[in-house]
C-alpha cells in the first residue's frame, strides 16, 4: 500500500487504509463538490512506522490490562505511549514521500488561506482514524487537529502528533467502552489545503433535536469553525423547511470573538469583535441558499442524513468534511421512498460500517508557529455590517422558493415559567432531575457521581467519562452541534446548551430538574424523580409490507425494547463485542485466564 493516496483517488470505500475523514473528503471530491485538495498518510503507513521504529509491543503492554476507570493509571499510560511515539524518528523514506507530496500540494495556481507566502501551503493536518464516527459511535473530538501548518518540518511533526493523539486518555477511555480492540485500530492523517474562513459552521440535513427529517439546520459564527464546534460561542441559528423550501426558525446570536489567522506569526487567535459585528446576523441570502443547496446535494449522495461543516473564504463555499448522523431513532420510517431505496443499494453493495466519517468537532487545536502575510480578515468582517440582512425572498431552490418569513427570533428577554431558573436550547431531549456538580475544570471531574447534573462552560472531550455517570447537562455556550450536544444525544442523557448563565445561577448541591425538551432548568424535583429519566417516546409504528425483509443492527443491548417498535422485521445483527464491554466489562480471554468462565456465561447470559 502506497504511503501517500490524494483525495481524487480515494472513496467512502476506502476506510481501511484512509480512515473515516479521508474516505468522505475523497469521496466529495469524486462528486464534484467544492472541497479542499489535499492527500492522506495512509494507515499503513503509521502501522510501518510502528515497526520501523520497533515500539509496537511497547504501546500494547502499557494498554494490555488497563484500568480506565483509574484516571491515574489511564493519564500515566496515555502520557507515556504519546512520549514515545512523538519521540520517534520518522524513517528518511517515509519522510521524503510526505515531503514530496507537500510540494506537490503547494505548487498549484489556486490560492487558499497564504498560499503565495513563504515556502510551502498552509494546511490543515487533521487525524482520520479507521474506527472513528461509525454510525453508533460518534468518537467526536478523540483525536488530534492542528492547523496553519507550514513547511516540511512543521508537517512531519504534525503527522506524529495525530499518531500519537491516538492515545488520549479520552480515545482510549472511549474505544474500551465502545468495545474496540486498541491494537486493530489505526490512524491515517488528513493534510489538506488550509481555508482560512471568515465565515464558517456546521449543517445538518436532519433537526438534531427531534430527528426531523424535513428540517435542514444550520449553525454560523464569524472566523474558523473552532468556536462553533467546540461550543464556546453561541451560533446563530437557521432551520429550513425541506418541502417548501421556507426559513422557519432565526435564532441571531451575539458572538463576541472569533478564530482567525495572525497576520504577523501564522497562528490561529482569538479576536474579540465589536457589539456592531458580533450581534450581526452572519449568513446573506445566498449563502443560506448554497448551504441548503450543497445540504441535500450531499444527503441525497450518502442516502443518509448528514452531520457537514463548512467554511466560506472569499465568498467560496468550502465543504471541509461530512458523516453520517449518529443519534438517529427510526428514521428510515420517516424517509422518502426514493430515499429508503437508494439506501437500500447502497448497503447491499456494502456494509454500512464501512461509512464512517470525521469527527464532529476540532475542540484540540495546535497551531504552526510561521510567518504570514494575508489580507486582513477583520477588514472584510467591518464590510459585512453594512450587508443588509436576509431578503424576503431567497433564490430558487430546486422545484421551490426558499422564503423568509417572519421566522421566529431570539426574544431579546425572555420570561421565565413559574418555577424555571435557568433557560437555554434543549439539544438533547429528556427530563432528569438530580444534584448540581459545577466543574470549572478538568481536576474537578471526580466530583461528578452517577446521577448528578454536570454544569460548566462547555464540555471537551476530556470529560466524557465524566458525562457518562451524569444523568444531564447544562452548558453556558454552545449550539445543538456542539460537543456537548453530540455526546449527550449519543449517551441519551438530556442537555441544555446556549443558557448563557447557568454556572452563576446554579450552585453546587442544588436539586434541579433539567427538561431538555423545552430547555429550561427548575428548582426542585418537578414531574420527575430524582435516579429517574424521561425520554422522548417513540411512538408505534404500523409495519409496511416490503419485498424485501428488513432488519435492524442492534449495538446497544439496553435499546432492544426500544427498537422492538420500529417497523422492522427483526434484528439481522447483534454486535457481541458490545454486550462485552456494556454487560461483562471484560474481556473473555482475561476471564478464561482467570479461571472464570462461569462468571462470563452468566453476564453474557
């Protein structure tokens, strides 16, 4: 297997040796949708690296018996198995064939983010593990982003960086949980032509709240996706209506910074922006058009609904990378035909497992240090105050007009109902009740205890043991494609994002009630009891007579009696490695060397 494969030569088939991100990038390019260039280290080429610099066995005795649970323990071994890998040299003929490439992708005549400064592209150096993003595992922010490299040496570390991300404590945490066998995953890495965006976000071609199939959702913020992904900011919101093509829901936010490039030394920073610009709605017309537009486009391309980020850059329309969703219940129920009937083909030629995808968010940014000159992006932001805000009417869309409405807007204050302290966007519905643990920071996760609600600024992806004990979460900042939201709706566990004040109204102790159906915070245990959880019920579904049986891919054992009420014929796969690691908590053969088989029969049982 090559060590470099560019993006015009790789598909969504291609996971194995290109990894979740690369394969869709790949696979994006091929239908012609306006994607960065770039190639991918291939897998192979870590899993040779590993080899060539003999520390194979070394990583998979630190891992061999480790007690994740025991943060220490897992800290220590991450610490290490990082250590040694960035401390490894790269082989002269691995070095070369990346160098290479790099020229390669440096010597074209379109101009992305700085590319006519200095020697060599900025790029963005992004990890695409072989088991990230599957369609029941989201792996959001595990591993390594770094952007605004530039030049050779710079890159080289980069790649060793991503490697070795592969081993936080949170990735390992993570794939244990999730039933994955460390030593057979691996790592490709990404480089690809850096846009430097002053507009950028996040859309999704299904309403992540509720599933909605005909709702389209989109998230804006000034500067790089950094702020929007990782949920320090509060975007602002669109939804559109598929069917009629109309802008139901503008929620205008005000974001207070943005990430861009430092003119003077190429890194990304943090630039606070004026009341005029961060209270400014971010996308024109058009722009929502497009968005929508590309939205579907790539939809109706995967057959499945999809997670997209995005980034525009001198008015240009970048797609930087797109999965499938992960949270969904009983959507194939809500499908078009046509839409139901190509996914049926597309999973008979192969496996849905094999459609894996980026991470959802870059909350882990390392950047380059470099020198640059650009095009101040302030300047163009101070031009985007006077651009007068969405029309009534937007361009075509397809056989519709896409219309603006009097679509709802943030109130610029809200009254609280009787008995609710706190108010913010449900992104994860359900109703827990329990005590508040406000965390500060990452020292401060022990205090979280099965059944208590997490409040913070925002969740990273350090704290996802952490989340997975709380029975909800609230956040200060954040959108419904933030961290928190991702993971929270994966866990199932209700999350309110965006209260702004959360953090200073609650306090440690305190016995709340968290709806993240309407997305307000009450004293008290209010229509629920404390250890008790209220979901979104889905409702009984009248089976539909098809030629072709359908059955479901049952991962999680405790949903069986949810999915028992989706129109299915029954259950066509029961992946055992999770009832391993959700049932038995060990691996069999640590249970057979321990002479405790009975043990194992009767948690497998």
């Amino acid at each position: 297997m090559a060590t470099i494969v560019w993006f015009k030569d790789i598909s969504k088939r291609d996971i194995g040796f290109a990894g979740g991100k690369a394969a869709n990038l790949g696979e994006l390019l091929r239908a012609n949708l306006p994607v960065p260039n770039g190639f991918v280290v291939t897998a192979n080429t870590y899993d040779k690296f590993l080899d060539e610099a003999g520390i194979r066995d070394q990583v998979n005795n630190l891992l061999k018996n480790l007690n994740v649970e025991d943060t220490d323990k897992l800290n220590s071994a991450s610490k290490t198995i990082k250590s040694v890998i960035i401390n490894s040299e790269i082989s002269s003929q691995i070095a070369k064939e990346i160098a290479t490439a790099y020229d390669k992708l440096s010597s074209g005549t379109i101009r992305i983010a700085g590319a006519s400064f200095e020697s060599g592209e900025f790029v963005a150096v992004r990890s695409s593990a072989t088991a990230e993003d599957l369609p029941d595992a989201s792996f959001a922010g595990q591993q390594r982003t770094l952007l605004n490299v530039k030049g050779k040496s710079e890159l080289l570390n980069a790649v060793k960086e991503c490697w070795a991300s592969l081993y936080e404590p949170r990735a390992i945490f993570y794939r244990t949980q999730k039933g994955f066998e460390h030593e057979k995953v691996s790592m490709s890495v990404v480089v690809q032509k850096m846009v430097d965006s002053y507009k950028s976000g996040v859309l999704f071609t299904i309403d992540p709240t509720t599933n909605d199939l005909n709702k389209i959702a989109i998230e804006a913020a000034w500067g790089l996706g950094e702020a929007v992904v990782s949920g320090e900011i509060t975007p602002d919101y669109y939804v559109i209506d598929k069917r009629t093509g109309k802008l139901v829901l503008k929620k205008i936010s005000e974001k207070p910074f943005m990430y861009t490039r430092d003119l003077e030394k190429g890194r990304t920073k943090k630039v606070n922006l004026s009341q005029e610009i961060a209270k400014k709605q971010v996308l024109t017309d058009d722009e929502l058009f497009m968005l929508a537009k590309f939205g579907k486009r790539i939809e109706d391309h995967y057959a499945w609904p999809q997670d997209i980020e995005w980034g525009i850059e001198d008015g240009q329309i970048f797609i930087l990378q797109t999965r499938p969703v992960t949270t969904i219940k009983s959507v194939e129920s809500q499908m078009p035909a046509t839409l139901v009937m190509k996914r049926a083909a597309t999973q008979a030629a192969e496996d849905i497992e094999e459609i894996l995808e980026t991470e959802t968010g870059i909350p882990n940014i390392e950047v380059a240090t470099v020198e640059a000159e650009h095009e101040d992006i302030e300047s163009i932001l101070e031009k985007e105050v006077a651009t007068p805000e969405v029309s009534e009417t937007l361009p075509e869309f397809e056989e519709t007009i896409l219309e603006i409405e009097k679509a709802e807007e943030s109130p610029k204050e809200e009254t609280l109902p009787a008995g609710a302290i706190v108010k913010g966007f449900g992104s994860s519905p359900g109703k827990s009740a329990g005590r508040v643990k406000i965390i500060s920071n990452l020292e401060e996760l022990s205090k979280i205890q099965k059944g208590d609600i997490l409040v913070t600024a925002m969740t990273t992806p350090d704290m996802v043991p952490a989340m997975e004990r709380a029975a909800a979460i609230v956040t200060n900042e954040g959108g419904v494609t933030c961290h928190a939201a991702i993971v929270s709706r994966e866990l199932g566990i209700p999350c309110i994002v965006g209260t702004r004040n959360a953090t200073k109204i609650l306090q440690d102790g305190m016995l709340i009630t968290v709806d993240a159906i309407k997305g307000i915070v009450y004293a008290g245990a209010v229509g629920v009891q404390v250890g008790e959880e209220k979901q979104l019920e889905i409702t009984q579904i009248s089976q539909i007579t098809t030629a072709t049986k359908l059955y479901v891919n049952l991962g999680v054992p405790s949903r069986a009696e949810e999915v028992s009420r989706l129109p299915v014929d029954g259950v066509g796969l029961m992946r055992e490695e999770f009832i391993f690691a959700s049932a038995v908590g060990e691996h069999p053969l640590s249970l057979i060397e321990k002479g405790q088989e009975q043990k194992f029969i009767d948690n497998l049982a």
